[in-house]
C-alpha cells in the first residue's frame, strides 16, 4: 500500500510537471483587408506549427473570436497592454500571437509576434514574405513562416545569439538556437580538412518537432535524441532548417565525424589516441549498452528442483536499455558530446563509395563497448529507419 501512494505521487508529480511546461496560446486572425481565406490560412498554419512543437495548447479559434467581439477589440492591428491582458484572462492564456500584414507589390510581407499577454513584452517575431496567389503558393508560405516561428519560439532566441565568430578550437557559436563547437582544421598526408562547426550535441526531438511538426522517434522526450528517422529525413530537417535560417547546415563528411570525434587538433585526453570520444573509459562519455538501461527488479517463480513444483520467487536485474537525454556524459576534448554512443550518427557520405549504402559512425545504446570504438565504422541504406538512428549536424566555415 505505502509503495503504491508513492508511486502515485511520483506520478503526479512528473505528470503536473508535463503540464506546466504546455503554454497555452491564443492564436489571433491576421487584422489588416486580405481574403478571408488567406486570413484563415496564416492564422491555422501557425496555430498548428505551435502545437506540433508539443510546448504550446492554442485556444479554439471560436473562443477568441467570440472575446474579441464581446470586449469591441480594435481591428487596427494595434492592441495595446490593457487589451492583451484583458483577451489573455478571457482566454486564459499566457501568450498572444499576433500576425501584421504590408502588402509589397504582388507579395504580402507577414509578421508573426508572440506576446506576453501579462506585459506586453514581445518574446519572437519573424516574418517572410509571402505570394498573394495562387493559393497553393501562398500556402507554401505560410507553413515556412509558420515553421520560422515554431522554431525561434522553440529556442528561445528571437535573432542570432552570436554575432561574433571565434575560431579558436572548441569555441562555441550559437547563431540559431543550436550549439555548434568549432573544429580547426588540418593538413595532412591523407587529407585536408578545412574548419567547421558541428553540433555539440545530436540533434533533439524538440529540434526535430520544431522544424518537422511530427516525432517518430521510439524513446520520446524532447532532451533525448530524435532516432527513428532516415538519412533521407534528416536531408529534409537540414532542408527545412536552412529555409527557416537562411543558412546551409549539412550532414558531417565521415572524416569530419572523426576527426571532431577524436578532438581535432586538440587532442589532449589521449595523445596516442582514445578509444572512445574524450576518454578510454567508456562509461565516462557514453550510453551503451553496458550503462543504457534503467536496472529495476524482475520478479519470477523458480521450480523446486526435487519435484518440480512452483516454489519461491527470485527476483532478477532486468535491464530495459535505452536513449539518454544529450549532453549528460563527459564531453570530449572540444566539448562535443555523445559522439560515443547514445545514437548512431548519419554521415554525407556513401559507405566505401558504393553507393549503395550511407556512412554511420559512433555505436549506440543498443551495442557493446567494441562496436563504439571511435574506429567502429558501419553502413545503413539511406531510407532505413531505426530507434538507434539519429545525426547531428555541420556548418562549414
């Protein structure tokens, strides 16, 4: 009995917290004189890419309107603090999206706010300018500026959180919401690798919702790595992405993936070269197998050896292996994380140039320490999907 009620209120607990982090929204029509239509449009487009990021519940158009109405709101596009804080209370919610429209030519430049209803503070805009027909263009453009505005509510940043670039090995740049850590590059016999950033940590499912509206992924969580998506998918994410950011994020070249993962230039943790990304020691940088699962009691009958009968139970460790939210092992040298273990990561490149299958590099929760090696290469078909599939992504310098 006292196990029960303290199972209960773990499970309240962490079910009031899931709760508390879904921000309610009201999502307001567009003001300005375009079709009723195009208004429609804009105004679901963003309603949906919101709750898609699975951080926000929108308010039932009807409602809003309904308010509207009744407290005689100005159709100027202009609603002052009073105003919001008043719409906020009536539709109990703490935020306002707020959509203005300037016609340029034959094009709509639309600007979508999000608001704090409380004060008026303006917490991301973005905008994008969007054709005025045909109507399946149109629509076009008002997922992509309802995507721009999933993502940078998402991140939390309204504009480029770095301005200054610092090449120094394993500096961090976070131009849009996601860390990169930045690789010097190196000449060598075998190769020339020019500098890059790469992600510090394997792309998440709240990424991934932000940019996708969708999560496949067969763990979920939003601190844990999307998987379950192909090498064809993340070409999309990274497509979707570089519209909303206007820049080209890409997949790791195999020897990018390696050389990041072996510290670069850097390279102080083993000089000889370690075995797993930062260390020798597995389980300091890694999910694998070995450390993956959540170790709880089994219990189960055993027979009575002498006449075979059930007899007693034996309780035996179960181990329900895993993905682990990013970043919560030891870094490498660079200060990249999980480039061991977690989830196998899509490289650009063909494997072995066949042509037939893609580059994975890294091991996952599912596998033994042997198969995480830093050397541990391996291939999947580009359309293949599995729960210990997933990428992180490059910039190039």
């Amino acid at each position: 009995m006292k196990k029960n009620v303290i199972l209960s209120i773990i499970i309240l607990f962490f079910s009031t917290n899931i709760q508390a982090q879904i921000r309610k929204v009201a999502v307001l029509e567009p003001f300005e004189a375009v079709s009723s239509i195009q208004k429609a449009i804009i105004r679901a487009k963003l309603g949906e890419a919101l709750a898609n990021t699975g951080k926000y519940a929108t308010v039932p158009r009807t409602d809003i309107d309904r308010m509207m109405n009744e407290f005689d709101f100005q159709k100027n596009g202009v609603m002052n603090g009073d105003q919001l804080k008043k719409l906020g209370q009536a539709c109990d919610v703490e935020l306002i999206c707020i959509t203005k429209i300037s016609t340029n030519e034959h094009n709509l430049f639309v600007e979508s706010s999000l608001i704090n209803a409380e004060n008026g503070t303006i917490l991301v805009t973005v905008n994008h300018t969007v054709t005025n027909a045909p109507l399946p263009e149109f629509e076009k453009g008002c997922i992509l500026l309802a995507t721009k505005l999933a993502w940078w509510s998402s991140v939390g940043a309204t504009s480029c959180t770095s301005k200054n670039i610092d090449l120094q090995n394993g500096a961090v740049y976070n131009p849009d919401g996601i860390e990169l850590i930045y690789v010097e590059g190196q000449n060598s016999e075998d190769a020339a690798i020019k500098g890059f950033f790469i992600g510090k940590f394997e792309v998440t499912q709240a990424q991934w919702k932000a940019i996708m509206g969708n999560n496949s992924s067969h763990f979920t969580g939003d601190n844990l790595p999307v998987e379950n998506v192909s090498w064809y998918q993340a070409q999309e994410f990274l497509s979707k992405l570089n519209a909303v950011t206007n820049r080209q994020y890409r997949l790791p070249t195999e020897a990018e993936w390696e050389f990041a993962a072996r510290g670069g230039t850097a390279n102080r943790f083993c000089p000889d070269g370690c075995d797993y990304s930062g260390s020798n020691i597995i389980d300091e940088v890694a999910w694998y197998k070995g450390n993956s699962g959540k170790n709880t009691l089994k219990r189960k009958y055993i027979t009575n050896s002498k006449d075979g009968k059930l007899g007693r139970y034996k309780y035996t460790e179960h181990s329900g292996n895993r993905t682990r939210p990013v970043g919560t092992k030891q870094p490498n040298e660079l200060g990249i994380c999980d480039m061991t273990g977690n989830v196998w990561e899509w490289c650009e490149d063909w494997y072995d140039g066949t042509q037939q299958h893609r580059t994975v590099r890294g091991g996952g929760w599912e596998n033994m320490a042997k198969h995480c090696r830093i050397s541990a290469r391996t291939y999947s078909s580009s359309g293949n999907r599995d729960s210990h599939l997933g990428f992180r992504i490059v910039l190039s310098n």
